[in-house]
C-alpha cells in the first residue's frame, strides 16, 4: 500500500528535522576541530567545554509576512507619536501651548459623497487638527514716494513737497533690515560674512561693510543707555568681574574698549 500525502509529509518534516540536528552537531564538531588546531599551533592545550560552543539555537522555519487586517473605518493613516521621555514635566496639550499663533491658513475637506450630492446631506459638526507651518524671511521693498505739487495760481511760486521722514540711514537700509542683522550677529552669534552668504541666498548683496555700519549706528544709539548702566554698576560696593570687565572699571571708555577690540580682531 502506498503512502498517503498526509504520510509523506509528517515523514519530509522528520527528515528535515532530522538533517537540521545533524547539521548543528557537524558545526560544533567543525569548532572543536578548529580550536585543538589552534592550541596545538599555540603549543598549550586548551580545554574545550561544550557549553561555549553548543547555544541551543534552533533555527526556525522562514517565517511569512503577513499584513495587518485594514480596518474599513478607520482609513486615515495615523502618524507615530513621540518617544521622547518627558520625565516629570506636566504634558500640555497642543491647542492651548500654540493657542496664540495665528491662523494664516485653512484647508476644509469635505467628503466626496457630500460634494457629489451636498443636498442629501447636513452638516453636524467637525473634526479639526492643525500644524505649525514655517514661513521663510522674505526682503521686500518699501517704496517712500513724495509728490511734488505747484500752485495753480501762483505759476512763480517754488513747488512744495512733503518732507522727508526720518529713516535710518540715507541709504537702503531700514531700521527693520538694522535690527535684523544685530539679532543675527549678538543673539544667534552668527558672522557677518554668514549672514552676507545667508542675504545672497535670498538674491540680495548686503556687504559686511555695509552691515558693520548698521552695527556701529545701533551701538550709538544704544550708548546712554550703555552709559547709564555702567555708571550705575561701578556705584555698587560688590563686583564679581572678568579680566576685560576690570579694564572697563579702572578707567577706559567703552568707545575705547571698542576700539580696542577692532584692533585686537583686525
């Protein structure tokens, strides 16, 4: 009588199993060879224990990948969440930690079915999530127009124009573009020459001269201010001071102060 599938089978699986076991016992075999080899090159023997070699690792059978079941009502993919441990820092939700940031832009999605037939259906509330999006600097011109006018009647008369306002320099550079580059060069600590190469990345030449000028007006502005709190720091009876601070205190200006350290970097 021959054998059945079912028979063949179960005696395949043995004999898989069978030469899976074997395989294993020739590796350690192969092992043990390989180091009484390299004890005897080494000219001492070497004890071989079997609990360093034989680790009881079964290879198991190639597993298949089968997808997660999809969830018909629940179509949207999710995104992970942070990992990021918080420790005992109080967790605030996102709506009332960016509650102040203005709304610039708003995208409504409305389901296919009710756009297809919108009289079918009412609409009885909503579901609302929202991102924080980053708008890059953008340089833009300010355009400063001043009329000029003529009397009608009085054809003699010079012409009269608006007076000029108060800008901040005679060139092009406005008090916005002046406060930029000091923020970038004292509070981000970065190099003129970055942010020369960070303007002409926007298709703008601002030379570093031109923003050393800008640098050199703002410290003019700021120096009663300087001065004031100088002045009241040298009245108190205690000081704890750096090296460069004491030189202030014992007498040099902070133009001279200033001065000094354009040299020192020069």
């Amino acid at each position: 009588m021959l054998p059945t599938y079912d028979e063949l089978l179960k005696q395949n699986q043995e004999m898989a199993a069978l030469i899976r076991t074997l395989q294993q016992q020739l590796d350690q075999l192969q092992m043990k060879l390989r180091i009484m080899e390299l004890s005897r090159l080494k000219g001492r023997p070497v004890a071989v224990d079997d609990r360093q070699i034989a680790l009881g690792i079964v290879p198991s059978e190639p597993l298949a990948l089968v997808p997660d079941p999809v969830d018909p009502s629940q179509s949207d993919p999710k995104l992970p969440s942070s990992t990021t441990k918080r420790g005992s820092k109080p967790r605030i939700r996102g709506t009332d930690k960016f509650a102040h940031i203005e709304v610039t832009r708003q995208t409504v999605i409305i389901p296919d079915e009710v756009n297809a037939n919108p009289e079918l259906y009412e609409e009885i509330g909503e579901e609302e999530v929202f991102e924080l999006e980053v708008t890059e600097a953008r340089i833009t011109r300010h355009r400063i127009v001043r009329k000029k006018f003529r009397p009608i009647i009085e054809r003699t008369s010079p012409p009269v124009i608006a007076k000029a306002p108060v800008r901040f320099s005679q060139d092009y550079v406005s008090i916005s573009l002046a406060v930029y580059i000091a923020i970038g060069k004292y509070l981000e600590h970065g190099a003129l020459s970055r942010l020369e190469k960070q303007f002409a990345r926007h298709h703008v030449d601002i030379p570093r001269q031109t923003q050393s000028d800008c640098i050199e007006r703002i410290a003019k502005w700021v120096d009663p201010l300087y001065q004031l709190l100088f002045d009241q720091t040298r009245c108190r009876p205690y000081l704890q001071i750096d090296d460069g601070a004491r030189q202030r205190v014992d007498g040099f200006s902070p133009a001279g102060v200033r001065n000094a350290g354009a040299l020192r970097a020069a």
